[in-house]
C-alpha cells in the first residue's frame, strides 16, 4: 500500500493515532493506579510512539492542505495535479538533450 498523500487521509491517520495515543495513556495511569510501574512504562513508551507518528502525520496533512489550497486558488482541480506545469513533458513530444 501506498503512503497516503491525501489532506484528508493524512489527518485522518493523525487523529486515529492521537486516539490511540490517548488509549495508551489512559493504560498507564490504570497501571499506576494498580501501582503496575513496568506495564505504565510500556504503555507510555506506545503513546510516546503514537504521539510522534501523530505529529508526523498532522505536518504533513497542514503541509499537503496549504499545497492543495494553493493549487485550487490557481484553479487546478486535485485530480489534474501538475497537469499544467510548464515543467511537465507534453504527451507525444520528443525532448532532445542539449549537445
């Protein structure tokens, strides 16, 4: 499966990892209640993980969104992409590289 490139995909992943994050950390204080240290540390060490890959994913949804907000002022659609980028070879031309 493909990394998902998608605003919307992007923060959905970001909210599902801050609600298990949010799980984990509710584990370690249930653990510290039981006065589980060990488990606690465990559990908090998941969240820790959960949280980073969360902030990971929430910069690159913002990231993503600005550059689809910027593409519709510019009135592409997100499905032509770079379709209009005069960077981008022409179906059926021929570039020649330079002597």
């Amino acid at each position: 499966m493909k990394p998902a490139t998608n605003p919307r995909d992007l923060h959905t992943l970001a909210a599902r990892n801050h609600e298990e994050a949010a799980q984990l950390h509710r584990d370690a204080a249930q653990c510290h209640d039981q006065n589980r240290v060990m488990a606690a540390q465990t559990s908090a060490n998941s969240a820790m993980e959960c949280c980073n890959r969360a902030q990971t994913h929430s910069a690159a949804a913002c990231e993503s969104s600005v550059h689809h907000a910027a593409m519709a002022q510019e009135g592409v659609s997100q499905t032509e992409g770079h379709a209009n980028d005069p960077h981008r070879p022409v179906a059926g031309t021929l570039r020649l590289k330079p002597r």
